[in-house]
C-alpha cells in the first residue's frame, strides 16, 4: 500500500492565513511595499493631490438631468444644485490640466508634481481626467467600501492602486503630496482636510505642503474657521496654513509659486 505524503504549503502561498486576523500586519505591510514599488517603477517621485466629493457631476452630465428632471416632473431643486455644483467639477478638470502641462515641462527624468486622486468619480474624475487629457500620467487611490466599485476611467492604468485599509491610504495621499487642492465634499473630504491641517498645525509634517481650498462660498458656509477662533479652539495664525479661492488662475499660479519656491532651482530642475 503507497503511503500518502503530506504536502506542506509555504507560509507566504496559504491564503486562509493571509486572510487572517493574525496576518493583518502583512496586509497592512502589502498596502506600503507595493505602491511604493510601483512608484518606484514608474519614476513617480512626488504628486498634486485633488480631493472634493464624489457626488458632483460634469456640466454636460448636470445639463442633462436637469432636462429630465424638468420633463419627468422630478425634483428640480436637487438638479438645479447639482448644475450649479458643476462648475466645480469643470474647475478641476482645468486646473489639473493646466498644473499637468506645467509639470510636463519641467527639465527632470522622474516624473513630477503627478496629479492624485482617491480615483472614483466627481472631482476625483474631473482632475484625472484633465490629466489624462493633457496627456499626462495621474494616479488613482481607490478604496474598498461596501458600495459598487467607482474607478474612473482616467487614471493611469499602472497607477491605479485599490486599498482595504483607510489609514494605508491617507499615507500615501499625504506622503508624495507636494500641494493639496481641496474642492467641495462630504464627510470623507472633511476628514482628509482635517487630518492633514492637523499634522501641518502640529508639524508632524515638516515639508512645505500649500493646501487650496477651492470655492470660498461653500467653505465659509461648511466650516466656521472664524468661530475656532473666537472660541479659542485655533489660533489666527492657523488659517495661514491653508489658501482659499474661487479662481482657477489663483489656485494655478498660488500652486506653481510654491512649488517653483520650494522645489525648483533657477534652472527648471527639480531639487
């Protein structure tokens, strides 16, 4: 009678322990090794990260709901905010465009100041789009939430990166983020701004890092910063750490000014 030999699986090929609780560190590992060769690969060196809701449509996409709403009697209130809401996806698909030609030019071998989003659709889509229409490589760092999956078909396809953990993900946000524009979002946008003004108040990050936030209207009625004030809950000074506008020229030349300050010679090169 043949005797049956045992087959041992290596540790590193036994899925039902890589999906363990006990093996979460290596996940949690997996979420920075892998990006970061990935980076590496593709000569990623720093990026421009766009962050805003996920909700906001294009202007052709709000101009037609619009028109469906008002022939099916539907909720025309609601529609006629979300076309108003578009101009804020049309600012981002420009700015990323215009800061990707910008970046494009510069005289490096690595590729430079590469536009970022959380790569789902809204603002996230605008700014990778504009990328990708500027023929520009951009990075997507999606999520796994319990909703449908929401890529969005403008990011590199090799830089498209898929997280389970929030934490990993915020890391390399903030990390290869050279400039931050903020846009009008939910709960996720908040808490992404939040953090990061929280480590630049703190000086857990220590590098120049502008911050934008985009559309004053909508910031002024979302976050009362005059009110931390009052209530001495921040000082004045904090509201330097962020620079508010409504204007795709500002934000543009706000952005390519710190950038060609801090992270520039004379020459064009990246330091």
């Amino acid at each position: 009678m043949t005797q049956r030999r045992h087959q041992s699986v290596k540790a590193y090929l036994n899925h039902d322990f890589l999906k363990s609780r006990d093996a979460r560190p290596l996940r949690v590992l997996s979420e920075y090794l892998e990006p970061e060769a990935r980076f590496a690969r593709f000569r990623v060196d720093d990026t421009i990260v766009f962050m805003g809701s996920a909700r906001l449509l294009s202007r052709e996409q709000a101009e037609r709901e619009l028109e469906e709403t008002e022939r099916t009697n539907g909720d025309l209130t609601r529609a006629r905010m979300q076309l108003e809401m578009s101009q804020y996806y049309e600012a981002a698909r420009e700015l990323a465009n215009r800061l990707t030609q910008w970046s494009k030019q510069l005289a490096d071998e690595e590729r430079r100041f590469v536009v970022c989003t959380g790569g789902g659709p809204g603002i996230m889509e605008a700014a990778n789009r504009g990328a990708s229409e500027a023929k520009g490589v951009n990075v997507g760092l999606t999520i796994s939430i319990p909703i449908e999956e929401f890529d969005n078909r403008y990011v590199t396809r090799e830089l498209s990166f898929h997280f389970h953990y929030f934490f990993m993900r915020k890391f390399w946000f903030a990390y290869l983020a050279k400039a931050v524009i903020v846009f009008p979002g939910g709960f996720g946008t908040l808490d992404e701004l939040f953090e990061l003004l929280t480590l630049l108040q703190t000086r857990k990050i220590r590098k120049h890092l502008p911050v934008v936030l985009f559309g004053k209207k909508y910031w002024k009625d979302v976050v009362n910063f005059d009110a931390l004030i009052q209530y001495g809950c921040i000082s004045p000074e904090d509201l330097q750490l962020f620079y508010p506008t409504d204007s795709i020229d500002e934000a543009y030349d706000f952005i390519v000014d710190r950038l060609t300050e801090y992270s520039l010679d004379e020459r064009g090169a990246i330091l």
